[in-house]
C-alpha cells in the first residue's frame, strides 16, 4: 500500500493537525494590552504640560474597532478602572468615559456595520479629542475652558499614535490567533 | 477590514440574541453609572480611593523604576531626542552645573538674608535640614490634565503625606499619597498645587500657582504697583509652615497684571535624584483644621474642601 510522505502533514512548527488557538492568548491578549497602555504614567517621563497621548484609551479604540465582539460591552468598567488608578485622573473618570465609549461604539455598529481603516481614524479624531476634553474638564482642579489650548499638542499626538497603535494591534491579533499543539494550550 | 459583530442578530426574531444583548447594554450603562458615582465621589474628597491607587502603583514600582535609572541628564520628553542629534552633552551639563550654580547663589544671597532677619528676630539660626529620604521620580501622570509624578520612596522610608520634595534646582512639589514603597507627588505646576513665595531679594510676598503648563502664576499679595521684573527668583517664604524657607521656586519671565508668570527652576524632568523634606513646622501644619493629607498648603486663599 502507498504511504503518504511522512513529513507531509508537518511545517515549521510541528504537525499540522490538532493545532488550536490558545484561549489564554485568544482573550488575553486585548486586555493585558490595553492595561500595559494605562500603565504609561510610570514611563520616565516628567512632563511638564499634558504631551503624551492616552495610550490606554486608544488602545481600547484599536481593539474595539479592529475586533468588534472581541471585548465584551461592559469591558469599559474594568478597563477604565486600571487607568484610573495610574492616570491620575480622580478615580471613576476613566470608568465613565470608557464604558460610554463602549456603549457608543455599539450604536454605532448597528448603524454602520462594515468600516474601513480609514473611517475608523475618522472616527478615533472624533473620539480621542473628547475624551481628552471631557478628561481635562473632569480632572478636580480649575482647568478652565480657557487653557484647552493646552491639550491641542496631545490632541494631535494621540491622533498620529492612532495608525501606529491599530497596526500594532494587528500584529498582537496574529500573535493572538497563533495556533498551538495541545501540549501548549 | 474586520467583518461586523457575528455573536449578535441586530434584527429578527431570535429572543436569545435579543436579550443577550439587551443584557450587554444593561451591563455597560451600570459601568457608565457606577463611573459616575465613582466620580462624584473622588471630586468631593480626593483622598477617598487614595489607598487603592498607593497600592497599585506599588506594584508596579519596578517597572517604572527601571525606566527612571535610564534617565539620566536627559531634560525631558523633546529634548531626551533632541540630545541623539545634539552631541554636545558636554554642553549641556555645564548649562546644567551653571544653572544650578546661578540658583544656589540666589539661594544663598536669600539665605543669608533670611539668616539676619531670623536673628534679628528670635536670635535663632537656621539649621541644615536633615532629609527624610533621597528618591527618583519613577514617572508622572503625562497624559492626563493632573501633573503628579510617583516617587520611588513611601511610608517604610519616613515618607509622609505633605513632605516637600526638592532638587537641586529648587522646589518640586509635595507628596499627596504615600504607599509603602512609593508615593505620589503634587507637582508645582498642578493647577491645585499653590506654594506661598517672596522674592528672593527682598520681601516682596506672592503665591505661585501652577497653570498646568510647565509654567507658574505669581500673584502678589499686596496688589498695587506691580514691583516685580523679568528675571526675579522667587523663593519658599515659609508662611503656612509647609515648605522650608529659602528654597528656590521660580523666575519671573513674563510680567502681568497683578503679579508674573515664572518659569520653574526646579524642573521635575531634569533631575535624576531628588530629596524629600520633612514638613517644616509640623504643629503649625497639624494646626490648620484640614488633615495633612488634603491637599491643602496651609494659608491658601481658596483652599479645596473648606
């Protein structure tokens, strides 16, 4: 009887068969990403005015939009309340408006369900201004309408991180939908 | 170009998918309510979650800490670059060494002139000041409209809420929050943050308020004339018992109605190390009706939650 070739069935990574998604990765991956975004109060920057953008914020953006039904709608409340405790913003800033712009982005998907990149920028230029606006207004001190001049550097920053950080979750999304030996699940 | 939520029918009759959904939004506006209440609360009294917050920036200390020992002599965020075109860092720390060497004669001249009225009046001179602690500032709130900057000192160094924290330049700010291993830190140039000042040659007095753009707002007491000038150095005046007297605070480089805008000396993001103070006059802090740990520096005009 003819045999197939023995190496047939195998690539780079081992057998081809029974490889599978690890769950750990597959769920893991956008919300350890996003908190590693909150955590960007402790990078060694001293900044004397609001300069770096919100990475946290965004990157829940690039996920939300580049995945939709990857994160669960109430995935603003956990979310935002890591980046409370790292923003310095008062505690339940982040939670409000995280959870608000899960909620709105949800509306928005029924209404416009098939997006492009491009669109989805759009929609970050839209979104990122306003919570950082809304965040200022909301910090506890007199930051007054007068000094939102302040914010218009950040602004602009966060809206050129937006590309850099979707790319960057499209290479975590391959990370993410590796598949694996069961040995490694 | 991701393809639309599949989990989840938008019409038709499935009930399931109806309710899961309806199920979601419930979910999500609680988060959004809860984040409300949350906030209406951290408003109200800032203090409120501040053990949460000590405790997760303890553990995450490290990560911050080995990021702050790779910042050494860069300034801050835009000249940290500009320094990989520039190679003249042989330039800039001896801007660096004469910048503090201008401050510390400032400093001086505002000392020995704090000396003599000190002995006119009490007879009494002014000792060094033992530091409480020697730390880094392991990183700061660079996104947010708040300017605060973790430490990498907390309670099991001495570090206590309303200790100032210099450097060699001058005044930082003071710490707000103290976990067991870190701390957080009111930057002068938060908009809450309001340290009483006097000209360092004479006894002009004024208050220096943050305007949370790197810059401060001084504003004189005594309003009138406006003596003030592009250049004056403006020193901790010690009034409220807070800061230690003498400490460099700011320059004056813009002159306005009732007072100046100054520059900060002690810019947080040029110094590596910096020491945390006792509170000069403790008593005369514990004796103002807020606690310590409000954020309340003695005699303010407006203070938050009176």
């Amino acid at each position: 009887m003819e045999r197939l070739n023995p190496n047939s069935r195998r690539d780079a990574y081992g057998s081809k068969i029974n490889r599978d998604h690890s769950l750990a990765l597959v769920y893991g991956i956008p919300w350890l990403t996003i908190m590693l975004g909150s955590l960007t109060p402790l990078l060694p920057i001293i900044a004397p005015a609001p300069v770096f953008p919100p990475l946290g914020y965004i990157m829940l953006l690039g996920w939300r939009l580049s995945r939709p039904g990857l994160l669960p709608m109430w995935a603003g409340l956990p979310l935002g309340l890591v980046d409370d405790l790292f923003s310095g913003q008062p505690l339940g800033c982040g939670v409000l408006l995280f959870s608000l712009t899960m909620i709105g982005l949800e509306l928005l998907e029924a209404r416009f369900p098939w997006r492009n990149f491009w669109q989805d920028w759009l929609l970050a230029c839209i979104l990122v201004p306003i919570y950082l606006v809304v965040a200022a207004l909301l910090s506890g001190t007199g930051f007054a309408l007068s000094q939102l001049y302040l914010l218009i550097p950040q602004i602009l920053l966060s809206l050129v991180a937006f590309p850099i950080v979707v790319s960057l979750v499209s290479v975590l999304d391959r990370l993410r939908l590796r598949r694996f030996k069961p040995m490694f699940r | 170009m991701a393809p639309p939520t599949t989990k989840q029918q938008r019409s038709g009759s499935n009930k399931k998918a109806q309710l899961g959904l309806f199920t979601s939004y419930v979910a999500a506006t609680l988060g959004a309510v809860l984040g409300v209440l949350l906030l209406a609360v951290s408003l109200m009294r800032p203090e409120a979650f501040s053990g949460l917050r000590s405790m997760a920036a303890d553990a995450t200390a490290p990560v911050g800490e080995a990021g702050a020992a790779t910042r050494v002599g860069t300034r801050n965020f835009f000249e940290a670059i500009a320094g990989y075109y520039e190679a003249g860092s042989r330039n800039a720390e001896l801007e660096e060494e004469l910048a503090i060497a201008r401050v510390r004669l400032v400093e001086a001249e505002a000392l020995a002139q704090e000396n003599q009225r000190l002995r006119g009046v009490l007879g009494l001179t002014e000792s060094d000041v033992e530091p409480v602690a020697v730390a880094r500032l392991i990183g700061s709130t660079s996104s947010s409209a708040r300017r605060y900057a973790y430490l990498s000192a907390g309670r099991r160094d001495g570090v206590e809420p309303g200790m100032p924290v210099t450097s060699p330049m001058g005044l930082v700010g003071r710490v707000v929050e103290a976990g067991s291993s870190t701390s957080r830190v009111l930057l002068l140039t938060d908009t809450d943050s309001i340290v009483p000042v006097r000209r360092a040659t004479d006894n002009v007095v004024a208050f220096a308020e943050g305007r949370a753009d790197g810059s401060l707002r001084i504003r004189l007491i005594n309003l009138g004339v406006n003596p003030l000038e592009v250049g004056d150095i403006f020193v901790t005046s010690g009034a409220g018992g807070m800061f230690h007297p003498g400490v460099a605070v700011a320059m004056v480089s813009e002159i306005t109605d009732d007072g100046a805008v100054g520059q900060l000396l002690g810019n947080p993001a040029a110094t590596d190390v910096v020491v945390v103070q006792p509170i000069w006059q403790r008593q005369l802090v514990e004796a103002a009706a807020e606690p310590v740990t409000a954020p309340t520096p003695g005699p303010t005009p407006e203070a938050p939650g009176e």
